[in-house]
C-alpha cells in the first residue's frame, strides 16, 4: 500500500464514529498476523480488544496509533483518514492518547512536567487540572521513582489526556499491578475516561478486566475480530464456540438440535442454534442440583471458593465432568447422587 501525509477528511464519515476500521491485514515477514479486520467504535464508548496473547489485539493498536503500517485496509478517527491506500497520518497528528503497560515515564522529569510534557505550550492550570483528575495533586513535584506503580500508571493516564486526545489507547495498563490496586485503578480509569467522554479502546488478555471496563468487547482469535458485543451479550449469545470457551467457562456436551430445542444427555434443553449434530454450551452456573428428583449425577468434587462452592460432576451417559457453581450456602457432599439439570436457554454451534 503506497500511504502519503494527507489531512484529508472521508466524506462519508458517520458523525458519532470516533474510530472507524476497514479490512486491515497486517502480516510480519509474511506471516500473517491481523485478516480483514473491521471494527466501529462510538465517540465516548469504551471498549476492549480481547484476545489471548499473540492474537494481534497490539498490533491492532499501533496501527491505529500509527506505529506500525497495516499491509492492507483503512483506519479512520473522528471521520479523518488516518492511514489507507494512498494515505498516511503520522501519529503526533492522530490526536491520539497512549498508555502503555510499563509507563514510558520520562525519569527525569517530575510528575508535573511529564503531564505537561505533551503540551504545545506551558499551561500550569491544565496540569494541575489532569493531576487532580487522576488524584495525583500532592505528587507533582515527585519523579516517577518515588511513586507508587499504581501512581505511576495514573500519572501515564493524565500525561497521555493532557492533550486532550480524541482517542485514547491503552495497551493492558493495569497487568503490572496486584489484583486489588488493578481493579481499583480500572475503575478509575473508567470514571476519568466517562467524564471526560473520551473514546478509549483497552487491550487486554483478562476477560473480567474487559467485561467491568468496556461498553463493548471485541474477541480476537487468531488475528480475527470473531465478535464485537456487550460483555453481557458476548457471554450469553456467543457467536461460536471458540469465542464461548473464550469469554468464561463451558462445559461442551453433544447433542441433537431442532430450532429451539436440543435433546443432550440432560435432557431436552431449548435455546438458540443451527439444527443437526451439536455441541452446546452451558456455564456452570447454568447448572443445578433439584433435590428430590431421581439422580443422574454423582459429585465428584466439592470445592469451596469464599462466596460460592465449585462442584465437579459426572453425569450418566456424559464422559466429561462438568463444572458448576453454587452458592457456598448450599449443602453438598463428593460422592452424593443427585439430580443435575439446566436452568436456563443455551447455545449451540454445529458439530465440526
Ligand atoms: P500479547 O498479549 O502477548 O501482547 P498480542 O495479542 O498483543 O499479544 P501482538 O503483540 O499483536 O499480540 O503480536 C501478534 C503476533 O505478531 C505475534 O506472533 C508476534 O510475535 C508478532 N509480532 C508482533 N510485532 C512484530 C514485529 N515487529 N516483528 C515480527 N513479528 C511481530
């Protein structure tokens, strides 16, 4: 693709899109990487790009920061061209935001003048702004080494808004941080990104880190947006199963389907798929034991996880165990018989 500087604008750029991708490929040394990749994104929306590691979700990003050229497609943000055949915008001029997972602090500098430090001219007021966003006021004069890591990545946060970027990107910043200070963090990073209603796209490898921050997420598998949802959607109304396995656990049994309903070795289940041959997918929380009922299952294992017991079960006519979870008030004993159904709608995908 032969890309030249260019300020142009598409002309029939959706007002409300703040980003706007279009069959991108990208390969490294012919190795295919990203394959026809298309992805719309709302002004003010949150949204994750999730996959496992080596699917392409930061090669995605640098493309669209303009880090790395795409071999083939177009990237748009607020309705501009930014990169496509015969187009190149170079990344200080995309009006974009980046935080990385190590920071990339500016060591010398203190925590005031790396916020200001993108600015085009000195605007004290603005830094004390952004510092007193990410709760920071009290440390501008200290260097980066004397923050915390949590402090350092929210100091990442204000110098990448400082500017005000149309969009922000932010590649897996929370994963340098222990459980706590990481939820605590994306759920301040998400209260200053609604606030300011600055578009922000989060990579990460963490389901729950996608699903408690984005409006959406976009599954890559294998350098392919395989679904781009609401979290909640994602999880009850996957797209394959791959995507299914992808976004939570499920146990996957085989069964016989016809429109809405299945027939499976727990019976007759109803839900959503293609007829035939099967394979359907239940959560374990989708799972039940009905006392009184005549057994079709022995507990294998009882675990107790705080708020919820995990139960592995063996049903009759089923190889695989099946996981389930109950809540931790519920009795259960390894070894009982009982009787196992689902309680709610599946889905169902086509034998392969
Ligand atoms: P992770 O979560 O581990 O960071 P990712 O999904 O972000 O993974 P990418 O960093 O986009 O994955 O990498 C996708 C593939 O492209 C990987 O196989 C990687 O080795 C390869 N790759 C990335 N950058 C380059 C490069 N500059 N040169 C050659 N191969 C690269």
């Amino acid at each position: 693709m032969t890309l030249r500087r260019t300020e142009a604008h598409a002309s029939n750029a959706n007002e409300t899109e703040a980003l706007h991708i279009a069959a991108v490929d990208k390969a490294f040394a012919r190795l295919g990487v990203l394959f026809d990749v298309h992805l719309q994104v709302s002004r003010g929306e949150r949204v994750a790009l999730l996959g496992p590691s080596g699917c392409g979700k930061t090669t995605l990003l640098r493309i669209i920061a303009g880090l790395e050229h795409a071999d083939a497609g177009v990237v748009r943000i607020d309705g501009r061209i930014v990169a496509g055949p015969d187009v190149w915008v170079p990344p200080e001029q995309r009006g974009v935001g980046l935080v990385f997972q190590d920071y990339a602090l500016f060591p010398h500098l203190n925590a005031a003048t790396n916020v200001g430090f993108g600015l085009s001219k000195p605007a004290p007021t603005r830094v004390a702004e952004l510092l007193a966003l990410v709760g920071l006021s009290d440390k501008a004069e200290q260097f980066p080494h004397e923050l915390s890591g949590g402090q350092q990545q929210r100091l990442a946060l204000a110098r990448a808004l400082a500017p005000s970027p149309s969009l922000l990107l932010l590649d897996e910043p929370f994963s340098n941080l222990d459980v706590k200070l990481r939820h605590a963090l994306r759920t301040q990073v998400a209260d200053v990104v609604t606030a300011l209603q600055t578009t922000t796209v989060l990579v990460t490898h963490d389901q729950q880190e996608a699903f408690l921050f984005a409006d959406r997420v976009a599954v890559v598998l294998k350098g392919r947006v395989c679904q781009f949802a609401p979290p909640r959607e994602l999880y009850t109304q996957p797209a394959s199963l791959e995507v299914a396995r992808f976004v939570g656990e499920a146990n996957v049994l085989s069964g016989d389907a016809d429109g809405q309903r299945c027939e499976t070795a727990l019976g007759t289940l109803t839900g959503r798929g293609d007829s035939g041959r099967v394979q359907v997918v239940v959560r374990p929380e989708q799972l039940r034991i009905v006392d009184g009922a005549s057994p079709n299952a022995t507990l294998a294992r009882v675990q107790f996880a705080g708020t919820q017991s995990r139960l592995l079960v063996r049903v009759d006519g089923i190889e695989q165990q099946l996981a389930m979870t109950q809540p931790a008030t519920a009795s259960a004993t390894s070894g009982a018989r009982v009787c196992i159904e689902v309680s709610d709608t599946v889905s169902w995908f086509p034998h392969p």
